[in-house]
C-alpha cells in the first residue's frame, strides 16, 4: 500500500524537514485557529470528555478509568492520522508527503514558544514587574504574584527549556519516527499529561497512567534536547558549552521530573545561572534541586541570551534532521 511508505524513512524524515520550516516560518495561522482550533484543542476536547465520563468511583476504579481512557484516546488518535496518512497518498508520493507536512506542521511550536518567551522580556521593560508577571503567567503553572523579577526570568528560561523538549524536540523525534501517526500519538500522551497528569485528589490516580506513558515517550527527546543545546552553546557566543555539559552530569538527575532536569540543567550551565529550584505552584510550595550553580538573579538580557541559543538549537536540529533525509536517501 503506498501511504505505508509515508509513514517510514526517508519519507517521515523529509515530511519532518518540511513541516519544521512551514511551522518556523508561519506558526499556526491565527485565522485557521479561529476557524477550526488547533489539534490540541481537539484532542483536549476529547480528554475532557473521557474524564468526565471515567474518573468516579474508588481510586482503584479511577485508575482503571485513566488507563481505559488513555487506550480510547490513543485508538481514536491512530485512526484519524492514519486515515490522514492514506488520504494524503492518494494525491501520489511527493504531493502526499507535502500535506502530511502541512499537518505535521501543526504539532511543534518552535515559533509560539519563541513569542511567548520573547514577550516576557519586552513585558519586563516596558511595563515592569507587574507586566512581567502577566505575561509570564500565560506560560507557566506557578503562582505569579510570588514572583519577583529574577523569578519571573528564571522562570521564562525553564519554560524555554522543557518545552524546547516537550513541544518541538520530542514530536520532531515521534514525527521521524512515524510520521503523522507518530507526532500525533506523542501529542495526545502529552495533552493528556497536561491536563490530569497531576498530583492532585482529582487526578492523581485517574490520570496515573498518562503522566508515567508521557515520561516514557519524553525519556529520548530530554536527553537529545540537552545534547542540542550543548551543541548550540558551542557555536554560540555568551554561553558556555563546558558549564552545560558539567551541569547536565551533576544536576540533571536530580530534578523531581525525570526529563525535565536534562535540558534545564543544559540551559542554566550554558547561561551561567541556577534555574529550577523551590518554587510555588497556587498556594503549593514545591521542593526541587537547583539546575546550575550560577547566579541566581537572572534578568531580561538573560532571556535574550537564552533565545538566541534556543534559536540556534532549532536551526541545529532542522540541519540534522534535513542532512538525514538526505542520506537516507542516498543510501537506501
């Protein structure tokens, strides 16, 4: 069957190549957003639903509630991609594999994390503290108003960071892996992770099965995110490719997340600081490991450094992924 073949390298490696420079270049369109949403609001609408039709009963009953839930998403997930896939092989080999990129594009957020992060720091100085906390409350969990203005940088660099894994690395990994089918699967077990992933009364056992999947599927990207940035840092001015590589050896491990550590512990030693560490969440004071053994009190200009190294590691990983399309197909 010929859309088999868009689902396996060199395909999956060109459709990725694609879909990072449409997603790096033009986002997510605001106007198709208001049209039809956006993938992930898709999928969260279908979270949302199984959750509210699952998670009752004993703890026992809720965790085999989140597992059923999770088995229904992920099924309903693989059938529409792969139904996708074969639709987009109708259209022949080259023109199929154009628009699995024009959806595959949907899935990393190199350039929404980009605006996002930059606009914490043009927040800082134009409008101060207060405009900081704003905008850095539309990317983070954690309790802005406990926030002074280092806190508020550090946190826009972890920010930048984790979802440098989570949001571009680890669905760019998924997509070259399997195509379309792989980077939509790997959303949704993140989606759901997101949303009731958490420690909490509601969710803490209903959700045990998507939060413990999601830190299996992220366990590669965490690792090839810090060996990017590592990488980056050292085509890069400012930063610190040793300091990444020696706070990655002593501090990763010690994260609360098992992912998370890796590529916030690379960015903290690239950039001469301490980034994770106690932090409050609501009214909830949360106990972590420092990544880093910088400074602590990290300012605008630092998010300006972190982003020209986020860029660079974004161009790093387009290069690899676009040379190993085309040995691949060179070779086979």
């Amino acid at each position: 069957m010929p859309w088999i073949a868009l689902t396996h390298p060199p395909d999956t490696l060109g459709i990725l190549a694609l879909a990072l420079l449409l997603e790096a270049v033009a986002g997510y369109p605001d106007r198709l957003y208001r049209a039809v949403g956006h993938p992930v609001t898709w999928i969260g609408q279908l979270i949302a639903a199984l959750e509210r039709g699952l998670n009752r009963g004993t703890a026992a009953g809720r965790r085999l509630g989140g597992i059923l839930a999770l088995v229904l998403l992920l099924t309903v997930t693989a059938a529409v991609s792969l139904a996708l896939t074969a639709l987009a092989a109708l259209a022949g080999q080259g023109v199929g594999a154009v628009l699995l990129a024009l959806l595959a594009a949907s899935l990393p957020a190199q350039r929404s994390l980009f605006v996002h992060v930059r606009r914490v720091s043009a927040a800082l100085r134009t409008e101060g503290l207060a405009g900081g906390r704003r905008a850095v409350s539309m990317i983070v969990g954690r309790n802005p108003d406990s926030l002074d203005e280092a806190a508020v940088c550090r946190a826009a660099i972890e920010s930048l960071a984790e979802n440098f894994s989570d949001g571009i690395v680890a669905p760019a990994l998924w997509i070259g892996a399997g195509g379309l089918t792989g980077g939509a699967l790997y959303k949704a077990i993140n989606t759901a992770d997101s949303m009731i992933g958490h420690r909490t009364p509601r969710y803490e056992a209903f959700g045990w099965a998507s939060a413990r999947l999601d830190d299996l599927v992220n366990l590669p990207a965490s690792r090839l995110t810090a060996l990017l940035l590592v990488v980056s840092a050292a085509l890069s001015r400012d930063v610190s490719a040793a300091g990444a590589w020696r706070a990655i050896r002593r501090d990763a491990g010690r994260h609360r997340s098992p992912n998370a550590g890796w590529p916030e512990a690379a960015m903290a030693g690239a950039l001469g600081l301490r980034l994770a560490g106690p932090r409050i969440y609501g009214a909830t004071r949360v106990e972590d490991a420092w990544m880093g053994d910088g400074r602590p009190d990290a300012g605008p200009d630092d998010i300006v450094r972190a982003l020209k190294l986020y860029r660079t590691a974004c161009a790093l990983q387009f290069t690899l992924v676009f040379a190993g399309a085309g040995i691949w197909l060179y070779a086979f």
